[in-house]
C-alpha cells in the first residue's frame, strides 16, 4: 500500500 514512489501522494491520502 505504501510506495517509495508514492510516498507523497500516499501520506497525503492517509491524512485525514
């Protein structure tokens, strides 16, 4: 679910 590559986007989309 978490990607290095993704890193940002991801964190963004597990804040609230």
């Amino acid at each position: 679910m978490f990607s290095v590559k993704a890193t940002k986007p991801t964190f963004r989309s597990y804040l609230p």
